[in-house]
C-alpha cells in the first residue's frame, strides 16, 4: 500500500481548511443578505411555491391564488408541492429564509459538482463562485426566489454522478427537473438516450418506471388535498400574458411571424434534435469502454444544459444558471493556469458587459438574448483556440 508523505497530508489539510473558510464566507455573506433582503424580494417563491401551498394544506386549490393576491397565478408544476409540502406550515419569513439559504448552497454545491473534483483548488472554486454570484442571473434568481438553480443542480447530480446513483435516485432527481419543464425540456430525452446507449433498452426502462413512480408519489398531497386542481393550472397557463423572452422564440415569433403554440413546438422539436446530436458525437466513446468515456459523456450534458437558454421557448435571464455548470466544467477542464486565466478573463468581459447594460437602465429580459450567445460562444473559442481533447463537436 501506497504511504502518504508527511507533506502530502499537509497539503490536504490546508485544502481542506482552505475551501472551509470559503464556505464559511459564503454562508457568512448569506446571513448578511437574509438580513437586509427577506420576505419582501421573494415573489416567485410566494407565488408559484409558498401561497398555494397554503392554500393547499386548507384544501382549497394551490393553482387559485387569486383569492388571496388578485391578478397573479401560479405556474410551477405540482410536483413542487410534494418535494417541499412541509413549507406550508412554516411562516412565510422563515420559508423565504430557508429558500434563500437553500438555492444559495445549491450554487455552491453545483459549482463543486461541475468542477469534478473532489477536493477543487480553493482559488479556482472561489473565482467561480465570485463569477456566478456577481452575475445578475444569480442576484435576480436569489431575489425572486427562483427554483432554477435547483433544478440545475438536480440535472448536474445526474450528470456527474449517473455511473455511480441508482436508478430510482435518477428517477426522483428526473422528476424534480420537470417542476419547470422548460429547463429540461432538452436534457431529459439527452439523457435517456445516453442512458439507451451506455447500458441498454432494460436499464432505460427501469428508469422510466422510476421517473413514474417519483411523480406519481410528488403529486400524493396535490390529490390528497385538492384532486381538482388541473383545471385551474391550464387556466393559469391560458391566462398567462404572452412575454418577450431572451431566446431565440421571441425572435423566431417576430420574424415568421408565428404563432406562440406553433413556434414553441417548432423550437422544443430542434432543441431536442440537437441536443441528441449533441450526445449521438459521442457515440464512439459511449459505445467503447475508455479512460474519457465519461468526460465525454459529462460534457455533451453539460452542453445541452448550456444551450437551453437559446432554444427553450420559455425561460428568463434567471434562466441563465443552466448555463453556469458548463463554464465551470471546462475552466477546471484546463490544465495550465495561463489558459484559465484567459478563460476567466473572457467570462468577466461578459459578466461587464452584462451589468453595464443593467445599470444603463435597460430592464426589459428580452434584451439579454446575447447573454447565452456570448458565453457558448466564448467556450468554443477557448475549445478551438486550446485544442482541447474533449472539443464539442469533433473528435
């Protein structure tokens, strides 16, 4: 057995120690914002997550929270209530606090989980989270009290850990990612088919079952409490203002002049398309046992998530998250600190950019469609321009 060296053990305890006071820090900074920016910034907590679950523990419809705030409806799908039903009997400063306490060490966590390392350098894992908490996707994300960042952490476990997690936890994390389908409208059939490709027709059956089963037990207290409540979600959903949104769906709309019905399933059917070209460009190294058949698998996923800001016919600048775990997996991808250096170099120019159009006053969402443009763009320069082994789209 291999001894460790006196300076190795060293070497590990000042990571450890390192990247706990990061942490600390972090959390520190979260107990500052907990207590100047409560309850009044959590609105799409309240609306989508906490009022209908009050409602819902009083047995009255969860998708009717009109009665409570006149001209505003709830939108997120009900297996929300099932994964976070205790909420309803919290009072509502505590839950926003847990919320926002919750989604903060989501980002921390999924930051963590994308740099594929078990004990990140320090350094490294602290410019990416100052990066991704700078951005005003983040910011916004917290202040709402959006479940984005969640779900992209639900869809990174998956990712990273998917050799490694049984097929029920897959399932249940699939199943969390549905709570917004428009956010894994394109990882989720990636997914699948990656799964039919590395382990076969049966294993993807398994996890159908289990992806059935987690919604079937997530939607118990909905039709426990109030089993009517489908009728008053399609009217929520009808009822839903047509927005300008950050991807390419507005633009498609205006240009050819579509419908919003017809444009969304024209974008959901190419998103998937690429998404599983995206997967079907690994097909050697997922059909062959290798050393990088992980990597690779890895990075296809992580691209689909990138590029769902672009394709999905619904999503908002707090929807940019999804686009975070790619930027962090080939940051930490690089191997000589020059390359990094100019890595993060080109992310801040963006990130510059990004709040220097928000302080210039420009609040409409539909303005920030470049914002995915830029960073996928910028990741495949810094692929091409650094002949990185795991390139997206050749081998």
């Amino acid at each position: 057995m291999e001894k460790i060296s006196p300076n190795n053990t060293d070497s590990v305890k000042i990571s450890f120690i390192s990247i706990f006071i990061l942490i600390a820090i972090f959390i520190s900074i979260t107990f500052l914002f907990l207590r100047f920016f409560r309850a009044p910034f959590m609105w799409d907590f309240r609306n989508n997550l906490y009022l209908p679950l009050n409602l819902l523990i009083q047995n009255q419809s969860p998708y009717h929270i009109q009665t409570i705030s006149p001209g505003i409806t709830a939108l997120w799908f009900p297996m929300a209530f099932g994964f976070f039903f205790p909420l309803g009997y919290v009072n509502f400063v505590d839950a926003s606090a847990f919320w926002l306490l919750l989604n903060i060490a989501g980002a921390i966590s999924m930051v963590w989980m994308a740099s594929r390392k078990h004990r990140p350098s320090p350094i490294l894992l602290g410019l990416c989270l100052i990066l991704i908490f700078i951005f005003p996707s983040t910011s916004a994300h917290l202040k709402l009290g959006q479940i984005s960042i969640l779900i992209s952490l639900a869809m990174v476990i998956i990712i990273v850990y998917f050799q490694k997690l049984p097929d029920w936890a897959m399932g249940f994390l699939i199943t969390f990612s549905l709570i917004k389908p428009q956010l894994s409208v394109f990882f989720v059939p990636g997914f699948l088919y990656a799964v039919f490709q590395l382990r076969g027709w049966a294993t993807l059956k398994n996890l159908l079952i289990w992806t059935f089963s987690g919604l079937v037990i997530s939607l118990l207290p909905i039709y426990f409490y109030f089993p009517n409540w489908f009728p008053d979600l399609i009217s929520n959903y009808s009822n839903n203002p047509i927005w300008g949104h950050p991807s390419i769906f507005t633009h498609l709309l205006l240009f050819f002049e579509l419908k919003g019905f017809l444009g969304s399933w024209i974008l959901s059917i190419i998103g998937i398309v690429v998404s599983i070209f995206i997967i079907n460009n690994f097909h050697k190294s997922l059909s062959i046992k290798s050393v990088n058949r992980e990597i690779d698998v890895m990075n296809s996923l992580f691209w689909i998530l990138a590029i769902t800001p672009i394709f999905s016919p619904y999503v908002w600048s707090w929807d940019f998250v999804l686009i975070f775990p790619l930027m962090v997996f080939q940051i930490f991808k690089l191997a000589k600190s020059k390359k990094i250096i100019l890595a993060f170099i080109g992310y801040f120019a963006i990130l510059i950019l990004y709040v220097i159009q928000k302080l210039s006053g420009q609040i409409d969402d539909l303005l920030y469609w470049w914002i995915p443009w830029g960073m996928i763009g910028f990741t495949v320069l810094i692929n091409f321009l650094f002949n990185s082994k795991d390139k997206i789209l050749t081998k």
